[in-house]
C-alpha cells in the first residue's frame, strides 16, 4: 500500500501551520521570519514546537490589537494622531502609545537602551 504524502500528518501539520501565519498580516509574518532567523542563528534550529508558539504568540498578539474600540483616544502621550485603524496600546499608568511609537516609549519612558551587534 502506497501512501500519499497528502494523508501523512507531518504533511497536513505543515500546511496548516502556512495557513495560519498566511492569515497573519505581514508584519507579524516579517517578526516570525526574523524571530526565525534569530532562533537558528543563536539557538540552533526551529523546531515545530516552537514554531507553533510562535505563530500562537503573533496571532495573540494580534488579537490584542485588533479589538475595535469605537471610542478611542485622539492622539497619544508623543502627540501623534491615533486615527481609524491604528494599533496602540495604554500602559499602567495610562500613557496611550500608538504602536509606531512603542520604541520612543521603551526608550524616553522606561529607559531601554537598545544595542546592535556587528560581528
């Protein structure tokens, strides 16, 4: 009895895995692909365990920011307009950061210092 590769359950895993990050929008598939390339570089390879938490993880995230709110605040504590469709988040002491500010926050508000490798 010949098997096709269509009914192995590696197979049907790996194709609903595509879908998932397919139904993802592109920035979280950009932040898989890099996670992926920082995972095989520093810890070896990707392993479909961790694949699947991280394409829960994005999907999570994603339902977090997706939640349409009618109400919204107008703009955010650097000032910039928040408009129909923005992503942004509110912290614990109320600051409201659209998302293409969260490095400015990590870094004005909080203190982070970011640093890139270069060998």
């Amino acid at each position: 009895m010949v098997k096709k590769v269509e009914d192995l359950q590696e197979y049907r895993d790996t194709k609903d895995l595509e879908t998932r990050i397919h139904k993802l929008p592109s920035d979280a598939q950009t932040r898989i692909i890099q996670n992926i390339v920082s995972q095989t570089c520093w810890h070896g390879p990707a392993t479909r365990e961790w694949l699947e938490n991280e394409i829960s993880s994005q999907e999570q995230l994603e339902t977090m920011f997706s939640k349409p709110i009618e109400d919204h605040p107008v703009e955010d504590v650097f000032g910039s307009e928040i408009r129909t469709g923005d992503k942004w988040f509110e912290d614990g002491a109320g600051r409201v950061v659209l998302e293409d500010n969260a490095e400015d926050y990590l870094v004005e508000v909080t203190g982070v210092q970011f640093f890139r490798a270069i060998k």
